[in-house]
C-alpha cells in the first residue's frame, strides 16, 4: 500500500483516435485541440485538478499503438510511462474497439505501475449491440479498476478519479502474462540479471521482455551481456504470446459482436474510393469556401462598419482635442488601418474553422489521409506526411511539429520542405481581399485555386527533391479510420476559440507593432517626416526590390514593402496595403475600391493577372519568422533552413514569373 500523498501524477495514455485527449480536456478543462489522426499531441501537456483532498497533475501523451518506439511520439509516451514520478496511468480505451487496444494495455501492465483502465465510448458499444463483462474484464488483467466514462458526454469522470486515488493508494498487483516456458526461462534469468546490474530498477520483468525483443533503446541503457540467454530476437513469440491472451480476453468478456456500423460502411465506399476519393475532397473543400466567402462576407459587413464607425470617431476626437497632424495619421492611418484591416476577416476565419473542425471531428479527415497516402508514396512522401500537410491549412508552426510522427529524419525534412505550400489561415485574408477586389465575381473559386496550387506545388516539390536524392521506397501510411460521429460541440468551440484566440493575440501585437513600423517607414525620409511617400524610407527599400519582381509583374515599391513586412506575419500583407495606399478600410466596398484606384494611379497596367501573381508569390515565398524559427528548431539544422528559405524564395519567383509572362500573351 502506498502511503498518502497530497499530490500525485497521472499519465493519460492510449492508443490514437480513443478520446484520450477529450478525456484530458474533461479533467482538466484545459483547451487542447482533439483530433482524429496520430500526430496532433506531439509533446506531453500537463493540467490540474483535484478529487476530495489531493490534488492531480495529469500529462497528456502523444498516442501510440505499442511500447515499442519508431517516432518520436512514441518515444515521449514511452519515457513518460516508465518515468518515476508518474504515480498512475490512465489507460484509455476505446471500449468499441476493445480488442485492438488492449495490446498497449498489457505492455503498461507489465511496467509494475498502477493502471486504471478508462473504458470510454460505451455509448457506441451500446448503439452497436455489444456488451462487456466487467466483472470479468479486471479480473483477466490482474485486478486493475475498470471504469466506464464517456469523456464527449463528461460521464464518470468523479468515479475515474476515486479509481485513481484509491488504486494509487493501494498498490499496483503484479501482472504476469505467462509466455512459452522457454521465453519465462529467459525472462528469469534476465531478470537476475538486470536485479543484479540495477538494484534499485523499477520494471524489471518489462526491461528483460524488452531485451528478449531486442529493444535498441533498453539496449543502449542497460548494456547487459545476454547473448548465452538470448540468441537472437523473440520479438514475435512475445507479441503472439500477447495476442493470443487478448483474444481469450475477447471471447469471455465481449459479447453480441456485431460489425462496424452500415452507415460508416456506406460512407467510406464512396468517400475513400480509389478513384473518387480525391474529387469528393477537392468538392467538400470548395463547398468549405462557398461558406467562407459567401457567409462569411455577409457577417464581414457588420465588421466593417464598426471599423469605418470607430475609425471616424477616433479621428474626429483627436481633432476636437487638437491633436497634431501627424499623431492623427500614426492612429488612424497606422495602428487602426492596419490592425482593423485584420480583424475584420474574423467571420471568414472563424468559418473556415468551424468548417475544418466539423470535418475532423467527425472522422472525415483521416479519410483524407488515407485516401491521399498513394499519391503520397509515389511522390517519395512517408504516408504519414499528409497529415501534418493538412495541419497546414491551419496553422504551419504546428503542422511542422507534428513531423515529429514520422520515423526517419529524412522524411521529416522532407516533409518540412513542403508544409509551407499548404494555405495557413494566415493566407486567408490576403487571398480574400485581392480575389474580391480584382476578380469580384469568382473570388471563391479564385481563392479556392490558390489551395489546390499549393498542394499541387508541394507533391510536384516532393518528387523532385526525390528524384534528385534517389530516395528509397517510403512507409505506407498506418492508420485507424474512426466511425463517423456526430461533432461533439464542446470540442468544435474549443478548437474554434482557441484558433481566433490566436489570431487576435497576433493582431494585437505583431501586425500591430508592424503597423507603426510601415507607417513610420511610410512618412519618414532621411529629411525627416515627407509628404510623399515615394521621398519615405519604405520607397527607398521598395525600389531596391521592385526591379527583381518586375518579371512577376510585381514591380512596385509598395508590393516590395509589403511582401517584405509580411515575412513577420503573413496578414500584415493585407494590413500593408490598407497603410500604404493610405485606406482605413481596405475591405470594404469603398475602401478597395480606392485601393484599386490607387494602385492604377501607380501602374495602370495592374490588373487581375498581376494580382493572381502577388497572391501565388505570397502563397509559395519564405513562410512567417514563427515557422522559420519552428523550422530550425525542429530539423536541428541552420543550414537546412537557410537552403529551404532560398529555395522558396527562388520557387515563388519562378512561378509567379512564369504565370505572368504566359497570361501577358493571352
């Protein structure tokens, strides 16, 4: 029996796709964002709660199949389970998909820790027919508690928790899963061995089982000479050996088995279709857009005369109080121009959102990904790759983390080299404000192009990069497809919030910090405060760059300064133009109406063609400072980063160039 403690730490582990991550969200009440694919939770996160007078710290890990270690997700659930401050594990299943989990939970029992068995989604266990013993359940696995929860519903959370403490309290019972004799002979006598060389080693059945599967990394830890005990790998008798005792588990506790759902079933003949998979994709996204725009272009309207409203009031304060000219334009002009000029692409952001969380929660996405994992493979991409590609849509810093589920540093890199393609959020509003002022009545189809380029540039990227390295043959894509669910709301809000969240702490400080350096790069020359703007030092630094992108048909000064500013944040480009075309709204109606009457005034010649190039160059050129940085720190390689940079870079010219010197023939 354990002695009483105040405070105690808990693992969350499980298998991907079990609601362990909702689960957490439920203890805790932190905002994590859940997902349907293996990936998301690429570090382990702690939050707090308490049960009766103890407190509890509970880690979420990455999912993972197995105790054995390929990625680095496995390898930080791994080391967080064998860690020794980690108190209890919380061993969530999938209690519909029962027989498929209980693999990792016989290696966790084998650890010697307290384990707690969280059987979640017994609501589809039931609409499904089955019923599971549990009576028998904790009995065949050594006694452990065995609770049932639905962490989507928030149900027997109280009772999970008294599980905890208790079981904590009293003590893990050992666990023994009896293998062949020949492989319990070695297990002893590695067992010795190991009590031998590491007195004060916890889990010393688990390490001896992990060297009779010759297991590098316990290997490595415990150089022990075991070659006159084991002679060669028993890797496969042990995973029989488990294999065979979850089956008899099946047999005795499940029972009135029926087969997946008829509605899921029907579904994925179509939606994962070899041939149709991608159209319907290609269809569902675009419809995504449909809302965006359309909808999302109606609520903008109220955005935008709060703007105009706010802005004028502003103004005609400063005035009464006799503010001086130039403290009237950094405001009006520069902090709310600028910063106003984002927040008013909230509706269309928080759609696509809702959208894409809609479509994930339901198990829609990993369809995607396993649609996709063909194309994947022949473009010398880890079948893996396409779900941090997707990731992308959202936000690049995290969809490069989320490489870290992919087994090889090759394949990391390589996949790092293309996410950058894919349209972030950030994207969003410079597609939405040029598609609407130059291409007002296809703008959705328009903008909707620039994701299909993207994702088309980053295969075409990847199999070049192939070709030129010879790659090998790469790992086909493993991966559990969900049944389609109802989207839990709670989920849905948190993700949608916590991605506005996110937009709004950037507009409050980079684009506005962004905003006062355009302006002051705007109306300041080496005289001092200028009249003209082509006297300001953001001339001086458009000029340097408008003769390299006057091929792309980009060569004005000001499209310089804002693809340069945009570098820090990619919606500062949009919050750019509303500053250097001296608009307080650039989109509404009659504030892009200036902005195009502006910009002929400078070129006349600037029409649609040039502004589909200025958005393929902002689509393919050097991602934000936060990806860049997210970059290096995950590939460990300035030199990697630097050759990515410049090859986007070179990429983005290119293919503007290209498109523009074509389209001028037509």
């Amino acid at each position: 029996m354990s002695e009483r403690k105040d405070h105690i730490k808990v693992a969350c582990i499980g298998n991907p796709n079990c609601g362990k991550t909702t689960l957490f969200n439920a203890l805790t009440g932190s905002r994590l964002k859940v997902a349907n694919w293996p990936g998301v939770t690429v570090e382990k996160i702690e939050g707090e709660t308490s049960y009766e007078d103890t407190s509890i710290t509970l880690i979420d890990t990455p999912g993972i199949y197995s105790l054995t270690c390929y990625t680095i997700e496995e390898k930080v659930t791994r080391l967080c389970a064998m860690d020794d401050d980690i108190d209890v594990i919380i061993n969530v299943v999938d209690a519909s998909s029962l027989e498929r989990n209980l693999y990792l939970t016989l290696q966790l029992l084998e650890l010697g820790k307290p384990v707690v068995l969280a059987l979640n989604m017994m609501d589809v266990v039931r609409e499904r027919g089955l019923e599971i013993d549990l009576h028998r359940l904790p009995e065949m696995l050594g006694n452990i508690p065995v609770v049932p929860v639905s962490a989507a519903k928030r149900s027997g959370l109280d009772i999970l928790l008294h599980a905890v403490i208790h079981h904590y309290e009293e003590g893990a019972e050992e666990f023994l899963l009896e293998y062949p004799q020949a492989i319990e002979e070695r297990i002893a006598k590695l067992s010795v061995m190991m009590q031998a060389h590491y007195p004060t080693h916890s889990s010393v059945r688990w390490h001896a089982i992990k060297l009779l599967e010759d297991d590098e990394e316990v290997k490595a830890e415990h150089p022990i000479a075991v070659n006159n005990i084991a002679d060669r790998s028993y890797e496969k008798e042990i995973i029989q050996s488990k294999y065979d005792y979850i089956e008899k588990i099946v047999a005795e506790t499940i029972f009135h088995r029926e087969k997946k759902a008829a509605f899921t079933d029907k579904l994925d003949r179509a939606l994962t279709h070899s041939v149709f998979g991608i159209p319907l994709f290609l269809l569902i996204m675009c419809f995504v857009f449909f809302l965006t725009f359309f909808v999302g272009d109606a609520l903008k309207g109220v955005f935008e005369l709060g703007l105009d409203w706010f802005s004028q009031t502003v103004d005609a304060g400063l005035q009464a109080l006799h503010a001086s000219d130039w403290l009237r334009s950094l405001v009006v002009e520069g902090m709310i121009a600028g910063v106003g000029g984002i927040l008013t692409f909230i509706p269309n952001i928080v759609i696509l959102f809702l959208a894409l969380a809609v479509l994930e929660d339901s198990g829609y996405m990993s369809r995607v990904a396993y649609v996709m994992d063909s194309v994947m493979g022949k473009v010398g991409l880890s079948g893996k790759a396409f779900l941090p590609m997707i990731l992308g849509f959202g936000c690049t810093v995290p969809a490069v983390m989320a490489t870290r589920a992919l087994e090889t540093e090759r394949d990391r890199r390589k996949t790092m080299m293309v996410i950058p393609f894919m349209s972030c959020s950030a994207r969003l509003p410079i597609y939405v404000l040029f598609s609407e002022m130059f291409f007002p009545e296809c703008a959705a189809p328009v903008a909707f192009s620039l994701y299909v380029v993207g994702m088309a540039v980053a295969i075409l990227a990847a199999l070049v990069y192939n070709r030129l390295t010879k790659g090998r043959e790469n790992d086909s894509l493993l991966i559990e497809l969900p049944e389609y669910k109802r989207p839990n709301a709670r989920t849905i809000r948190i993700y949608v919030w916590n991605k506005l969240k996110d937009y709004l702490s950037k507009a409050g400080t980079t684009i506005f910090i962004a905003s006062i350096v355009i302006w002051f790069l705007l109306n300041f020359g080496i005289t001092g405060m200028v009249e003209n703007p082509a006297d300001s030092f953001g001339a001086v630094i458009g000029k340097l760059f408008a003769p390299l992108l006057a091929p792309a048909g980009l060569g004005m000064w000001q499209i310089g300064v804002a693809l340069l500013s945009g570098i820090s944040a990619k919606e500062i480009v949009v919050s750019s133009f509303a500053v250097l075309f001296g608009v307080s709204n650039a989109n509404s109606s009659a504030g892009m109406a200036a902005v195009v009457s502006n910009i002929h005034a400078v070129n006349p010649a600037f029409g649609p063609l040039n502004a589909y190039c200025l958005m393929l160059f902002c689509l393919l050129y050097v991602p934000c400072v936060a990806t860049i940085a997210t970059i290096k720190k995950e590939s460990g390689s300035t030199g990697f980063t630097l050759k990515m940079i410049a090859f986007q870079m070179l990429l983005a010219w290119t293919v503007s160039t290209l498109v523009f010197q074509i389209g001028s023939l037509f």
